[in-house]
C-alpha cells in the first residue's frame, strides 16, 4: 500500500523526527515549536506526516498537552539518538580526526561531586581542551540530576546513584566510606571505637531529610531499634565538618568528604553503613556528544590510576588524597 505521505515531508525526515522528539521531550506543540525556530502549524504539520507515513498515532492530544503513545515511545527512543547525532555530525567529524578544539560539555554533579572529586579530572581536560567550555551545574540530590539529563540539560551527571532507573546507565569511579566525625574535646573522641549505641545520645548535624544521607542514617538507627537525634540540618560537607568542628554537634559523613586536616575525629562505620560509590551517570540511548566522550574517557582513566596506587599501598579503594 502506498504511503500518502507527501514527497515534500518524505525528503524532510530529519525535521520530522527533529519536531517529534521536541515535542515528546516537552510534551508540548507550541513549546517544541519554540525550542527549534519553527511555528506551531509546521511543527503540527511535520508530526502529521510521520504519523500518515508510519501509519500510527504517536501522541495523545490532552488539551495543551500531549503524551505519547506506545508507539511513540518506541520512536522516541529509536529517534533521539539519530537526531543528537545528526545535529552533532560536525563536531563528532572533527573529533575523529583529532580537530575537536570547541563545543562545550555539560555536567551535572552535587556540591561534594564538584569540590572533591572533578577538579583535578576538570583541569587535567581544560588544559588539554583549552577551547572546551566546561559548564558546570550544582544540583541538589540525584534526582535533580537525573531531571536535567532527561531534559537534555546536561551531558552527563556525576555523583552517587544508589538506585538506578531503568533508562539511566551508571558506571561506578570510586568507592568511599561512611564515617563519624565528632570534635576533638567531644567525648567519643576518647574511645578506639564508637558502636552505633554509642552515637544515639548525641545530637547529630545531618544534611536535609530530602537527601540520600538522612534517609540513611535514619534507616540504620531504626533497624538497630536506637533513636536518632538531630540538632541541625545543614546542606553541604563542608557546613556539616565547620559546624561539628564547633563542638555543635556530631555526624555521620561519607569520607570523600575528608582530606585529613580537618580540626575534627574520625571513626570508620563500615560495620554499620554501606560504602557508597560515586560514579558516571548517562542517559540510556542518549547520543553522547564528543566532548562528554572523551572527557568519561579522562575521568575513568583518573580514577582507575589512583584506584591502583590507593590499592597498592593501602588497600584503598579511595584516591590517595583523601584517605
């Protein structure tokens, strides 16, 4: 059966498919019709057609809104891709022959991701990509991070991931542990080691509850039947170690977070708290651009170095800097 798709749309499929993924990705018309310089009716018409030529319906029109169908998501998925790559055909070009020099890469990474683990991995690539504009964006929790790469928002993100969705890949750096950081005149910093029971009696500094780390440290205290005192909320290690260092109260960290000069007493929690490591986080099915490509490449190379010389001598899973 012949399609009636007109020759005109057939010889535009990458506008067709460029309107559709906007449109899925905003789940709007006239908002898809913004993001790519287009009107509302040439956006509607370019999605009509794909739809005549497939012999399918892929949105259902809500009012304002539309969602799509599950043919539409099969598209999506098999489109996106081909879209990001075709859009990025130039630069990925150049970097097959060794010419990429601009672009820019898009990283989405928390406050403890920023400050201890990128900034030698970021410096190591800024010198070697002088021309790379390198935007950082500081995200609160994981979730914040994962909104921005299904938005096409960043890149990549970096940074724990204890649950991994079904359309995001996480590929793991490195392993850090839980640990108590109380001040030096505080009670517990007399003892060889501190038991869970003998945390409880003490107000703890701890990041909000929205956050992976209280959920956490308030799941263990639960199962071990001892009750959790919490004197403050801060947001971000460093309040959390300047606020315990003022004798304010203890908390439970994960030790990236620790460099060793620190006014501060640390004891490890591993028989209590699960490791958490820290690691690449990706869309599934994403067209990576050239510069996130080889700047994943630069970071895994980083960590797997330093996790060798951190197991040669320590038996560290940690960078050395921070052991």
């Amino acid at each position: 059966m012949a399609s009636p798709t007109p020759v005109y749309y057939k010889q535009n499929r990458l506008k067709q498919l460029r309107a559709f993924c906007q449109a899925a990705k905003t789940g709007s018309i006239s908002e898809a019709a913004e993001r790519i310089f287009l009107s509302q009716p040439t956006v509607s018409l370019q999605i009509q057609a794909l739809e005549r030529e497939l012999e399918t319906t892929l949105f259902e029109r809500r009012g304002p809104k539309i969602k799509l169908t599950p043919q539409g998501e099969i598209l999506f998925k098999l489109a996106m891709p081909l879209v990001e790559g075709m859009d990025k055909l130039h630069e990925t070009f150049s970097a097959q022959q060794g010419l990429l020099e601009s672009g820019e890469l898009n990283i989405a990474a928390g406050e403890s991701t920023i400050i201890y683990l990128l900034p030698e991995p970021l410096k190591q690539f800024s010198s070697r990509f002088p021309k790379i504009q390198v935007n950082l964006q500081n995200v609160t929790g994981g979730r914040d991070g994962l909104s921005r790469l299904r938005a096409d928002e960043a890149d990549i993100a970096v940074g724990p991931m204890p649950d991994v969705p079904d359309d995001i890949i996480y590929q793991p750096l490195v392993t850090y542990a839980p640990a108590l950081i109380v001040p030096k005149e505080h009670p517990l910093a007399k003892k060889k080691r501190v038991r869970l029971e003998d945390i409880s009696p003490y107000e703890m500094i701890l990041p909000p509850p929205s956050l992976a780390t209280w959920r956490m440290v308030d799941m263990v205290f639960r199962q071990h039947d001892l009750k959790l005192r919490i004197g403050m909320e801060a947001g971000g290690w460093e309040v959390i170690k300047k606020y315990v260092e003022m004798g304010m109260g203890i908390s439970v960290v994960t030790d990236v977070c620790l460099t060793g000069e620190e006014n501060l007493v640390k004891f490890s929690l591993q028989d209590y708290f699960p490791n958490r490591t820290y690691g690449i986080v990706m869309r599934r099915g994403k067209y990576l651009s050239p510069q996130a490509s080889l700047f994943i490449e630069m970071l895994q190379q980083y960590y797997r170095q330093h996790t060798d010389e951190a197991e040669g001598t320590s038996g560290d899973t940690q960078p050395p800097q921070n052991r």
